[in-house]
C-alpha cells in the first residue's frame, strides 16, 4: 500500500513535469539566459549610475513607443490575436537598443555612468546576437503584425521629423525600470520567479517601489 501510494505520487510528480515542459521549453537558449540575466544583475545599480549621477529630474527625449511597459505588453496581447512572444521579443530588442544608444548619447565621455552605460549597451548587443542566432534567419523575414510593424517603423524615424505630441521626456532610470521588468516578462524563463504571471502583469507607476525580485 505504501509502495502503491508512492508510485502515485511519483507518477503524479512525472506527469506535474510533463505538463509544465511546454512552458520550460520556451525557446530562449541558455546562452541567452545567461547573457539576459547578467544585464538583470547589472540592472540592480541603476538607481546608482542612471538617476544618482544625474541631475534632479534629467530626461531624455524618446519617441513615445520607446516608453515599453508591461502594460504596453499587455496591451498589444489583447489588440493582437495570437500575438506570439517572438514578435514582443523582436520588439522589445529594437526598443531597448534604441533607448540605450540614446542614454550614452547624453553622456559625454568623462560622464561617471559612461563605463556602466557603455557596458550595458555591449552586454545588450551580445545578447541580441545571440537572439539572432538562436532563430532561424526566415523567422525574421517573417512579417511581423501590423500594429507591431507600425511601431517599429515610427521608432527608426528620426526624432526631429517626428510630430512634437509624440515625444515623451523619460528618465533614464524610468528607461531602465522598463527595459528590466520588459525583460523579466518576455524572457521568463531566464528568470526565476515566484509568480510569473504576476510578474508580467504588474505595472508599477513610475516612484513606487518594484515588486520583490525586480
Ligand atoms: C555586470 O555583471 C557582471 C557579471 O556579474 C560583472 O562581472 C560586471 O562587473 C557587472 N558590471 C557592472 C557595470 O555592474
Ligand atoms: C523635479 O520635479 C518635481 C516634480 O515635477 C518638482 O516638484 C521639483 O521641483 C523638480 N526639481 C527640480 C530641482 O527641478
Ligand atoms: C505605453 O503606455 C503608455 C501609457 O501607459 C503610453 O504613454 C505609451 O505611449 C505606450 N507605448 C506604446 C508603445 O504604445
């Protein structure tokens, strides 16, 4: 009997694993996981180098789709049918470059945060490699949905010929606080979380404290 009930068990426990295989085997390399994950520890001393080292109320002037948030995300989920994680995933690397390059941009070079601005922009560039890679290259030809398209054809515009409305004055850190709770919901299987739905869920208005694990 006992024996029986610990087969159960173990069988119950197989089939447990089975079941949450499909979410484990969600495409992201390990090789990706590493590199992300090493830019979400890099990301812990942003309040340091991206708001400390800057003037009160610094911002950067971005387009308004580079401001990517969790709710964004969501957004995009229920306007978009089938709306697949690769599409959010191409997205939020375009988004991210895009906010990076333009945070180095306003640091001159002797600026106390270039070295950690320039670091992360790397760190970032090698994980995109690695995202390239680790797809084959008809994925990316690929048409992506047309909301998603749009928003990444408006992003490559250049700023200045670009309607003034859809500017927004973002912090760095503000810009930062996205890139790492973006990250954590698109790619998590990276990350170990206690609650992965909430994780991706939760948008925390900007000065609130993050969620544990942020
Ligand atoms: C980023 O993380 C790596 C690995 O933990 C570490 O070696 C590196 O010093 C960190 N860089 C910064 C700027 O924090
Ligand atoms: C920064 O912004 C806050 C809120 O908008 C404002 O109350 C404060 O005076 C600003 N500080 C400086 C130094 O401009
Ligand atoms: C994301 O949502 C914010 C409001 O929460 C909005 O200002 C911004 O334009 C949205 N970005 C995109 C890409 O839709």
């Amino acid at each position: 009997m006992v024996q029986l009930s610990a087969l159960t068990c173990l069988f119950g426990g197989l089939l447990g694993l089975l079941l949450l295989v499909p979410v484990l085997l969600a495409p992201t390399p390990p090789g990706m996981c590493t590199a992300l994950r090493t830019i979400s520890s890099n990301l812990s001393q942003r309040r340091k180098y991206m708001q400390h080292n800057f003037p009160i109320n610094f911002t950067i002037r971005v387009h308004y789709e580079e401001v990517f948030r969790l709710s964004n995300i969501s957004r995009l989920k229920l306007k978009i049918d089938n709306l697949e994680m690769f599409a959010l995933q191409r997205l939020w690397f375009h988004v991210n470059h895009g906010i990076l390059k333009k945070i180095l941009r306003v640091m001159p070079e002797r600026h106390p945060s270039r070295r950690y601005g320039a670091e992360l922009e790397s760190r970032f560039r090698d994980a995109e490699g690695i995202f390239v890679q680790s797809h084959p290259t008809e994925a990316f030809q690929k048409e992506l949905p047309e909301k998603v398209q749009e928003k990444l054809d408006r992003m490559t515009e250049h700023l200045d010929n670009v309607p003034e409305s859809s500017w927004r004055f973002v912090s760095p850190k503000q810009l930062l606080d996205n890139f790492q709770r973006s990250m954590r919901c698109l790619f998590r299987e990276c990350f170990s979380v206690v609650n992965p739905e909430i994780d991706c869920e939760y948008d925390v208005p900007h000065g609130q404290t993050p969620p544990p694990g942020t």
